[in-house]
C-alpha cells in the first residue's frame, strides 16, 4: 500500500494513476474537483449502477494508540466501530464550526477514513499538531478505490479478496420511506479489485458520473464538506447531531462545549433542509439563499448542490428560517440581486420526518437537571 507520512510536503495523491486511466478506457473523463464523468446520459438513477466516488479519499492510521486519538479528535465515538459499517462522524475546530465530514471503518487493526479529497491536506496537518508522544500515524491511501453500488449487487458473486470494507452508505436515520431515496452500499477495496468488479460486470450494470454519488448523499440529506465550505456551521447546523454523527456521552474533542452547549444550554437557529429547483439552474457551492418575498438579507447558504442532466436540480441548504414545512427560497446567482426561481425545501430526515417536531427542529425545552449534570460532568472532563 503506498504511504506518505503525515507531512503536507509528501501527501501522495488521492487517487491512483492506475485507476484514473482505467476510468478514462472506459470513456470516463476527470474534471475539475476529481470528478468522474461518463458519456451516456442518465435521466434518472437506475435500478442496477456503479458510481466511482473519485472525489473521496481515504486516509489509514495505525498504530496501538489510534483509537484514543481518534476519540479525542472527532465528534463519533470509536467504540461504535463495527465490521461492515461505515461511522458517520466530523473533525471540528476550537470553536465548534465543521471542518470535515467523514466515515470511519475498521478493517484487520487499522482505522480508515473516507472523506472529500479537498479536505485532505488541511486535516492531517491540523491531527499532526496533536500527536505529540502518541503511537499514531496516518497517510492517504490512493490505491483504494471508493465505489457505490446499488442494494441488488451481490458482491458474493465476484472474485474480490477478504480485504474489502462495504456496507451501507447513510446512517440509519436517514433511510426512509420516500421514493426519492435508495439504499445504497458504500465500498472501499483496492485499485486492481475495482478494476475487476467493474470489468466483471461491463455490460450488465452501467458506471454512473461520481455526481450521482454527491446526489444520492443529497436526497438522503447527508451533507459533504469540502474546501468551500469548511469552518462555516456547527454539526446542528448540518443536522450531524440527527443522524448520529455527534456522540453527547463520549468525552471531549475540539468544540465540544460549543457542541454540548448548543444541545442543552442553547437554540439552534439553523438547520439543513433538502432543495430542489425545476428548470436548468447552475446551483453553487456556497451561495447565499432567501426567502422568496422576503428582504435581500441572507437565510441561509447552499451547501451541496447537484445539477445533472435530466435530472430535478436538487441541494441541501443550511438555512435560519426552517421550521416550516416546505419554504421557497430565492438564491443569489448573479451580483446585482437574487434569482426569483422557486427553491423549494423540506426536512431532510426521511424516517424520522413524520415525526419531527419543533424539539427535533432545535427549539429546545429548559434544560432539566440530568442534563445540566452531564453537561457539568463533559466540562470539567475537558
């Protein structure tokens, strides 16, 4: 496996040359933000399908002291590593404020990190200033590939080693009843092995752009941080805490007053909700939305945003005035004012939507003495 040591002069690429020019003899291009584009057009997400996820990356640490040093470092706790099951989790900075989102999984006593390809650099710089004597080291791994695949794919079938890691792509809470979602399963395996599956199934399950990979997180409302939008919103303001990427029992890490504090003390005020916008729109990364009909003051910002072919444009919004049902917002496309197209938004939780209330939504009720006892206690543990 090639390693780098944790030097932001030596990080190996994120993807391997292997596997970029595999993607391009099959008609795949690599365009900007390491992503995969294929020629076919899709109109909507088919029944069988292999996405390569070339915009993620995955990152291994070692050594006997990874597991406390990961537990000190990340909203999820370790201790809920599983065989076959990715943990859905965030490294957060001093003041509470996302740095990356991110899935953890175990594999023969490493830990493996699989998160947006832009994030990278930045985050093993910022874990290296935290090692001090621990017995840790990490690297990125780019001869692992990440690949998702429709539920219907027996991966039995195909001759692919015991070193692999697959299984569900979203947290339980996010799978639901709507038809606009679809149980997916997220695979990590090397390079050669993805090659084979692939060529194994040529013919009889399409390769997808990696964009149906950022829609298909989309509709399931599990947001991606990347370079753009990095050091912007607390896990609240991204819904982490609702589908079980933040541990309030664990103990601490960067930002966790912050964290605990707005659970039990505070109000969140923003919320992530899923968009989407009819027509031929270019939705960006980072713009500003607002209320239709209402003043040029910002509600909230564009997160995620998916734009394909034939397909409803569609995004996920951090936004303040979300305890509405479905709103329509207005998003800024040009710098003289806003684009009066109709955005429009519901909750992104699909299981638990039907039961969503204003509590759910982050109106919290008075903090009872329980809860004032454990916040005490995570305090002074810090």
């Amino acid at each position: 496996m090639n390693k780098s040591a944790a030097t932001s002069e030596n990080y190996s690429p994120s993807i391997s040359q292997s596997w970029l020019t595999f993607l391009e003899s099959k008609g795949g291009e690599i365009v900007g933000g390491q992503r995969a584009i294929f020629p076919q057009i899709q109109q909507e997400i088919p029944e069988r399908y292999i996405i390569p996820c070339t915009q993620e990356a995955v990152i291994c640490f070692e050594g006997k002291d990874v597991e406390s040093f990961l537990q000190n470092q990340l909203t999820c706790d370790i201790k809920n590593l599983e065989d076959n099951r990715f943990l859905f989790g965030a490294y957060c900075s001093p003041k509470g404020r996302v740095l990356t989102t991110l899935r953890l999984f175990p594999l023969n006593g490493t830990v493996y990190m699989v998160c947006h390809h832009s994030m990278v650099t930045p985050l093993l710089d910022r874990l290296k200033m935290f090692v001090f004597r621990a017995d840790v080291t990490f690297y990125t791994c780019s001869d692992l590939a990440v690949m998702c695949l429709d539920e219907h794919t027996e991966l039995g079938r195909f001759p692919i080693p015991s070193w692999r890691q697959s299984g569900p792509g979203w947290p339980k809470a996010c799978y639901g009843d709507s038809e606009s979602t679809q149980a997916v399963q997220l695979m990590v395996v090397p390079v050669p092995d993805a090659i084979e599956l692939i060529e194994n199934t040529e013919g009889h399950i399409p390769l997808l752009d990696s964009d149906y990979w950022n829609l298909l997180q989309i509709r399931h409302g599990v947001v991606s941080i990347t370079s753009s939008t990095t050091d912007l919103f607390t896990p609240q303001n991204l819904n982490l805490d609702l589908i079980s990427g933040v541990s309030f029992t664990k103990g601490c890490y960067p930002g966790q007053e912050i964290v605990a504090r707005l659970r039990y003390l505070g109000r969140v005020k923003q919320r992530l909700l899923r968009g989407k916008l009819q027509g031929d729109h270019d939705l960006r990364v980072g713009q500003p939305v607002i209320l239709a009909n209402a003043t040029d003051n910002k509600s909230g910002v564009i997160v995620n945003a998916s734009a394909l072919a034939g397909v409803t444009t569609e995004c996920l919004l951090s936004v303040y005035d979300f305890l509405g049902t479905e709103n329509v917002y207005c998003y800024k496309d040009q710098p003289s004012g806003f684009n009066q197209a109709q955005l429009r938004t519901r909750v992104c939780l699909n299981r638990t939507q039907s039961t969503l209330n204003i509590n759910h939504l982050g109106v919290q009720p008075v903090i009872s003495l329980s809860q004032f006892l454990i916040l005490l206690c995570q305090l002074v543990q810090c």
